[in-house]
C-alpha cells in the first residue's frame, strides 16, 4: 500500500459499508476525535453503540438451565434428584427454560469491555466502560474465539446487534497483548486484513450507490473447454462482477504497495489473470475489465484503458487506482466515475 496513510475515519467508512452501516458515517460524535488512536478511536465508538443498546435493553433469549431447587419448575430430573439426594433436602434438579441475559450474543460483549478495560485506552474511555460493566453482572464473562462469532444467530428482532457485534469481531481480531506491559494493544491493520476490507467495500459500495449494474462477489464462472474429469479444473473466482443490459464488467481489486514493476510496467500476473476471466465468461456482451488499485506508491494517479476485440469490438482492459488518503467525498465521486465511465 502506498506511505500515504490512510485516515483512520476512511477506513471505518469502509468498515460501515461493509457491515451495512452506511448511516454511521460523518456522525457529529465523530468530529472531535481526528487525533486519536485507532484503539481510542473504535472505542469511543464502541462505548456510543453499547450505550445504545443498554437504553434499548440487553437482549434476552431463553436457555435450558438444570439447576437443584425447592419448587418443582419444568421437567423433573428423576435420576439427577436421587443422585445428589436432594429429595432428602426438600429439593429437587428440575431442567427448564428461562429468560436471560447471559447468552453468547452479551457475552462477547461483555469480554470486549473487560479487554478495553485492561488495555491502553486513554482514562476517560476507561471510566466510561467501567461504568458500562456492572450492567453486565449477570453475564458470564468468556475467552472470546473467532467460531464464537460464527455462531451468533441474528434475526429480525436481534438485527440491532449486528454492528455492536461487528465491531466487536474487528477489536478481538486487532487486539493482542502486549508481553511487557501485560495490556491489550491495539495492532495495526496488515495489508492482507485491508485488501479484504478494500474488496468488500467495492463490492458494498456499488452495490449500493448505483442502480445501472447488478452486482455480485465470487461469482464463480466455468472454463469453456470440452473434455473429461470437469471437476480437475481449477475454480475461477471473480471477486467482483458487475452485469448491465448490455455489458459486464470484472473487477479484480488488488493491495500493493507497488502498482508497476521495477521497469515500470503493469504486473503481467494480474493482466493474464483478468484477461483469463473475460476470455472464458460466457456472454457475448461487452466486456470489460477492471483492475483497481489503491494509489501507488509515488502518489499518483492511475487510469490507462486498452481496448482489444473478444466476442465483441468494445472490449477494454483498464487499470484503475484510487486515493483512499483524500477526503471521502472524493473517494465516492472517484468511483462513481470509473463506473459512470462505462
């Protein structure tokens, strides 16, 4: 990726058109805090949002409990009764369904407020979650692991999760702790964790902001070759696949900090990749291709388009950077007009 830094607001827009939040952007409580750090920075915002919810209401499910009791409640377990002699005590071990806080979905937030807790967040921040945590007193706190997210189930009574709990999965992946200090730090995003980000936010993106293409991610096209054992052929991948009335587009975002070779050429790789694409999809509509870049490393920007013939005498080849650094008005006009320009 290019030494132009890339401002910690732009990638939490991208992060918002990713998890379908697109009216977090430009919040006002967002204005003041230019200078903070990316762990004071999602924080803050994670303290907003789990505000929110605790106004709203922790959500509460029902879950089988097995517990001893005076009164009978539910199925009664003959067997766990007699076993831990609580008939004896005036008891019994009944199996019955109640209505809690303490699921998975509460859980998980419940650990990620103990880990800012214990991490180097500034000390306002700090007393603001330690004020949020006894909410929480009757949740179980966990060692959070990446399947837990999997697991969440979110419906449309629960959808009021969905980013609390996303933001959550973004501060458990970035948070590690520190083996000096014993604190939770805060690791900046690796460039294989921003071409993920940069790759579905295109794909959110113009999903969302026009209506001439439908789009699709990992589309997955056939080769056009006749033959035998079919399923030895490799998988191909589009990551994005724009189709119109009379043109398709592929688009194959790439995250280098180099767009050219030190010849200063297009990366051949990418262009055979792309070329094979269009050459097997299966459609005799316009065709092109698109590569897209963030800005390269001298700053400059790129867009150079070839034309060629494939099925069709509009077929363009066309390599594509954008400025993710720059204000982020300009980055949705940028591509609205690389797409507007088909």
């Amino acid at each position: 990726m290019s030494d132009r830094k890339i401002p910690i607001k732009n990638i939490y827009n991208m992060l918002c058109y990713v998890w379908g939040k697109l009216d977090e952007i430009d919040k006002t409580y967002l204005d003041a805090i230019e200078n903070l750090d990316s762990l004071d920075f999602y924080s803050l915002i994670f303290i907003h949002h789990i505000e929110l919810i605790i106004k709203r209401g922790l959500l509460k499910e029902y879950k089988q409990n097995q517990e001893e009791i005076r009164t009978i409640k539910g199925k009664l377990l003959i067997m766990e009764s007699i076993n831990q002699s609580s008939l004896e005590n005036s008891k019994a071990v009944c199996n019955f369904d109640q209505y809690s806080i303490d699921i998975l979905h509460n859980r998980i937030l419940k650990s990620t407020i103990y880990k800012l807790i214990r991490s180097g967040i500034n000390s306002h921040l700090k007393q603001q979650l330690m004020k949020i945590y006894p909410y929480f007193n009757n949740v179980r706190l966990i060692d959070i692991k990446l399947s837990d997210f999997k697991k969440i189930r979110l419906h449309r009574n629960n959808n009021y999760y969905k980013f609390i709990l996303s933001l959550s999965e973004l501060i458990f992946q970035q948070l590690i702790v520190n083996e000096n200090t014993g604190k939770y730090e805060f690791i900046k995003f690796s460039e294989k964790r921003l071409h993920e980000i940069f790759e579905l936010f295109i794909y959110e993106f113009y999903k969302k902001e026009q209506q001439r293409f439908q789009v699709k991610h990992h589309k997955i096209i056939r080769w056009q070759l006749n033959g035998e054992n079919q399923d030895k052929l490799p998988i191909m991948e589009l990551d994005i696949f724009l189709q119109g009335n009379d043109k398709s587009i592929i688009i194959d975002t790439k995250f280098y900090q180099d767009i050219f070779t030190e010849r200063d050429k297009f990366k051949s790789y990418n262009m055979y990749q792309i070329y094979s694409y269009m050459n097997q999809l299966n459609s005799y509509d316009e065709k092109h291709g698109l590569l897209l870049y963030p800005h390269n490393l001298d700053g400059k920007e790129v867009d150079e388009q070839y034309s060629f013939s494939l099925n069709s005498d509009n077929s363009t080849l066309r390599f594509a950077s954008i400025d993710l650094a720059q204000n982020w008005n300009l980055v949705k006009n940028r591509l609205l007009y690389i797409i507007n320009s088909y």
